[in-house]
C-alpha cells in the first residue's frame, strides 16, 4: 500500500477515517485499530487521541502512519506492529515468536485465583507459556490478594518465547517468583519438580485443516495448530498432568470450539475415574472453554 490514501490528511481525525476505511477488509474492528495504531506513534494514550482529533499532523507523521497501516491491511497483528498487548490490565512485550494474548484467556486466570483462595502458598505449572502473560498475572494477583510464596514453573518449547517471557517477567516484578524451562511439554522431566498444586496450559488447539483468519499466519504456527483433530496436545498435557498433581490438585487447559464431545469420549474411554468439568454452561453453543481435571 503506498502512501497515497492519506496524502490529503492534515489532522488526527482524518487519519483514523482513512485508516478505518483501509482496514474494514481485514480487521472486525478497524476503528479501535487506527486509534491504537496512531496512538502508539504518537506515544500517547487513545483517549489522549480522542481529545486530540482536531489537531493537525505533520508530514513526517502521515508517512510514518501510512507505514504502520500497509502492514495492518497485509492482515499483521496490531500488537505485533506496536510490540505490546494489554493483558489482564497489564501490558505485554510480544513478537512473532509468542501468541497474541486473547481476552478469553483471562478465564484461566480468574479459575485459577478461585482455586487458590485461602492458600498461603501455591505452586504451579503454566505449560506453553510464550509471552507469559498466565504465568505473569497469576503471579501478580496472588500477591496482590497477600499469598506470600507463589512459585510457578514456566515452559515452552520455544527458546525465543521464553526469553520475551523472562522480559516480561523481569517488568512486571515475577520475575524472582518464575523459573524457565525449555521443554516440549513433560519430556525434560528432570527439570520438573513435582507435584504442583496447579497446572495451567494454553496448548495449540486448531485443527489443522480448519480454515483460519490471515491474522493466525503471523502467528507462531506451532503454537497454534495440532493434529488429531486439534486434540493432540490437549490429551497429551491431560495424562501427563496425572503424574505431576498433587492430590486435589487441578489442570486448567483451554480448549477450542467444538473439541467438548471429542473431549468426553477421550476422558470416557482413557481416563473415566477422572473428575472434569467444562467451564461454562454445557448446554451452550460448543465455544472456547477451559477445561477442568481434578486429581482426586
């Protein structure tokens, strides 16, 4: 895209008109897009740029906007293109090499701070942990809420992930309370010390012959699709959490759009003495979920 669709914008509001109009055709929010793709150029807050919309903007600025927008119409991530996501309230480094962080993720979060009410101490896993961002926040509200020793043990298969998941650590004050551990799921067993009172895990669960938006390209694709019917790793992280809980313990897994019949059948046939749960009301619209396994 060149520079030509914002040649005639001379102020903020006109840039973000143009925007939205250029990003109708790959974004479901376009509007929210040019304010936080400008808002980040001009280093300054989005409702800043709202009170903002009638100021006018240099040349140096249409260019470098212009810059930004032909990489959002190519279908790139927004948060790639301005190098952070809010997460939780808290804002995230994040890089082709790590999974956007999503909203729905959050329902892992507010799971896990129910589980461990009351606790004074708590120690957790976070299979698959890229930017961070679950091992990260439950760290930071469990000392919020005055548990005093949360410690978590974060993994990923990616060497690249686990250094943005360091960095983040490092700003947001978890980093003393999280080790790093390169492994594809459990097979570095020797670096796990089980039992864990908690495992959480963001596992690829995309079918891979599921048609996906442009935006998931960008994305690390490991991170994102597995075989069986998306269920590969899935099942892969339940049986392996068996022997890494601590009795009562619980495995929060997020799990795709309709996996939950898949999933019961697997849990029926492999493991029927397990105690299970879908997040949510089953009789729902088969969403995203989480899925809750309880070692009795």
């Amino acid at each position: 895209m060149e520079r030509q669709p914002f040649s005639k914008c001379s102020h903020i509001s006109e840039l973000l008109k143009t925007a939205e109009e250029l990003f109708r055709s790959s974004s479901s929010s376009p509007r929210l897009d040019a304010e936080v793709l400008l808002a980040h150029l001009l280093l300054i807050s989005r409702s800043s740029l709202i009170a903002a919309l009638r100021d006018e903007c240099s040349t140096e600025v249409v260019a470098a906007f212009a810059l930004l927008a032909a990489r959002r119409v190519q279908g790139e991530p927004v948060p790639y293109i301005t190098g952070e996501r809010e997460f939780y309230g808290r804002a995230f480094l994040v890089n082709p090499a790590v999974l956007v962080p999503r909203p729905e993720s959050e329902l892992i979060i507010d799971q896990a701070l129910k589980i461990c009410s009351g606790k004074q101490s708590v120690k957790f896993l976070d299979l698959g942990t890229g930017s961070g961002c679950l091992a990260i926040t439950l760290v930071a509200e469990l000392l919020a809420s005055g548990l005093r020793e949360p410690h978590c043990v974060a993994v990923d298969i990616s060497q690249e992930a686990l250094n943005v998941a360091a960095r983040n650590a490092e700003r947001l004050g978890a980093l003393q309370y999280i080790s790093f551990v390169k492994s594809n799921w459990f097979s570095e067993s020797a670096a796990f010390s089980a039992p864990y009172d908690l495992i959480i895990a963001n596992p690829p669960y995309i079918d891979r012959y599921e048609k996906t938006p442009i935006e998931l390209s960008f994305e690390p694709q490991g991170a994102l699709f597995s075989d069986d019917l998306g269920l590969k790793d899935t099942k892969e992280i339940i049986s392996g959490a068996l022997t890494m809980l601590a009795p009562n313990g619980t495995l929060l897994c997020e799990v795709g759009a309709g996996k939950r019949e898949h999933l019961r059948t697997y849990f029926k046939t492999k493991h029927p003495a397990l105690e299970y749960s879908f997040l949510g009301d089953d009789s729902e619209h088969d969403r995203f979920t989480v899925v809750k396994v309880v070692r009795k």
